[in-house]
C-alpha cells in the first residue's frame, strides 16, 4: 500500500508545482518579490538612498487604476489603487459661510469621493488649474495633499466684504473613469463690514452715560475696514428721544499725523445738525446693508451703538 501510496503523491505535486509556475508565468498570479534581492523591476537601492524618503521612492513606481471587480493581468512591478463603484462626486469643502477675519490669505480646498490623480503628484504645486476656479481670481498655488484632496493657497489677500465662488469642473474624471456628478460649485465670503465703535465728543474722554450736550454733537465712528463716505452716509443714521438727526461727515483731525491714510479711512466723524437734548441716549446705527463701497456686499443685520447725554443738575 505505502508503495502505491508515495509515486500518487509525487504525481499529484509535480502537477500542482507544474501549475503554479504556469499561472505566475501567465501573469494571474502576483509573485511577491524576495525583499532581500529587491527585485521588483525598479532601480537598486543604494546605501545613500537608503536615506531618501518614502515619498521619492514611491513615485517611481508606476501605479495603475482601475474600477474594483473588473478584469485584469496583474504584473509584479505594478502598484495598483483600488477604486469603489460609489459615483466621483464631492464629500466636502471649504471654506464655507464666512472667511474668519484673521485669515487675511484664503486657502480652498476640495475632497473628492475617489482619486483624481497618481500617487507620484502629489506634492506638485502650479498656479494655474483645469480643475478649480475661483472668481473673482486670487493669486496662489494649487496643491494636491492626496490623490482625492485639492487645495488652493492664496498668496494675497482676500478683498474684504466679497463673495468667492468656487466652481468644480463638471468633465473632470477619476482615474478609474468615473465622471464628476453632484453639485460642483461652493461659495464663501470675507467678513462683513462692521461698526467697532463711537467716540462722542471733540477732544475729551468721557463715560458712554455722562456725555456733556456740548460734546455731544460730534461724534467719531469707527469701522473694521475703510470706508467710501459718500456710501457708508446712507447707511448711518442718529436718533435721540423719538427724533432723527441729520448729519455731515468728514474725517478726524489729523493734524498731529497720529494716523496713517489708512488707519484714518477707517474713521468717519458725524457733525449732528440741531440741538440734543439733555438726559436723551443717543443712538448711532449702521443699517442693514452697510458696506464701504458700492460693489462690496452689505451686512445681514444693523447694528446700534449708543451714549448718554448729562441730566440737568437741580
């Protein structure tokens, strides 16, 4: 029986051995390569770059897509990334409402479902793309962080009271072949303009609630951004008990040169016409809409700011 037994066994191993070689030769089977020899069709490695990083070895070896389930020869010295039948569409972006006022240098950013590009560009920097734009335009670099992520960083800054909007090229397509659908534009703006402060009086510092009648006829408006004062007059308005106040506007003082221009534009200065009465609060409002120039988008809300005058002493 043991005789019979060993020549079935050696019979059925040649042709297993006889098969396995057939399929890695036939390219069906991926052959792990021996890490000691690095025998994986791309150049040695030698002791000095053994000291580069990851990234430069990886970019020199070719990468192929293809969508996950289809038929292909799988070659040994192909690295290959694995696309899912989810459709090429955008996850996420950014930035989205509005631009915090201390990012004086916008940067977008853009998320796809699947990968766009190659593993061996990213990295690469240009600043012009064919697959984001932005309007109105910024200068900057676009940049890929992976092979779905795209970002734009700019390299001046954003104009204040603007909208940006960003548009996605609707023919852009994975590396697997799937065409972008969904939405493929966002939008943001930089920060509104805003009412900083009021500043009663013509020289004096005074409580917001002890302001003299006398003082209290000019007063001093400053803004986050500098103002057209021709546009931002149609915006203001002052009240006190029950009545509104016509006003003139200039710019402060600013004879000792304490300001620069553009500090100084920032400020506007109302000269009330007619008398205040005593132990009235005084309201200055920037109405809804309020912008520095014409073509600059105007605020959500108003905002009101206010100071009292002094009683009567009896």
């Amino acid at each position: 029986m043991k005789k019979i037994l060993f020549p079935v066994v050696m019979i059925l191993f040649i042709v297993l051995f006889t098969s396995i070689t057939s399929c890695r030769k036939d390219g069906n089977i991926l052959d792990t390569p021996d890490l000691k020899s690095n025998d994986i069709n791309s150049p040695s490695i030698s002791g000095e770059e053994k000291n580069d990083s990851l990234y430069k070895i990886l970019k020199n070896l070719p990468v192929k897509y293809f969508p996950e389930g289809s038929e292909h020869q799988i070659d040994e010295t192909d690295a290959y990334v694995y696309e899912s039948d989810d459709p090429l569409i955008i996850t996420d972006f950014g930035p989205d409402g509005e631009l915090p006022s201390e990012l004086d240098y916008p940067s977008v950013w853009v998320l796809f479902s699947q990968p766009i590009i190659p593993i061996a560009k990213l990295g690469s920097v240009s600043d012009t793309s064919d697959i984001l734009e932005i309007e109105p335009p910024l200068d900057g670099v676009f940049r890929w962080y992976g092979t779905k992520l795209l970002s734009f960083e700019a390299s001046e800054k954003g104009i204040p009271q603007h909208i940006y909007n960003i548009s996605v090229n609707n023919q852009l397509m994975s590396l697997g072949g799937n065409q972008l659908s969904g939405r493929n534009s966002f939008s943001f703006h930089t920060e509104y303009l805003s009412l900083v402060s009021i500043t009663p009086g013509r020289g004096g510092i005074f409580q917001k609630d002890e302001v003299p009648v006398s003082e209290a006829s000019k007063i001093t408006v400053a803004f986050n951004y500098p103002v057209n004062l021709e546009i931002i007059s149609e915006y203001l308005s002052v009240s006190s008990a029950g009545k509104n106040y016509q006003f003139n506007i200039g710019r402060p003082d600013n004879t000792a040169g304490l300001r620069t221009k553009e500090e100084l534009s920032k400020y506007a200065v109302l000269e009330i016409i007619g008398s205040l009465k005593e132990d009235s609060t005084v309201t200055v409002r920037m109405l809804k809409g309020a912008r520095s120039e014409s073509h600059f988008i105007g605020t959500p809300v108003s905002k009101d700011m206010s100071f009292k005058t002094f009683g009567s002493f009896s």
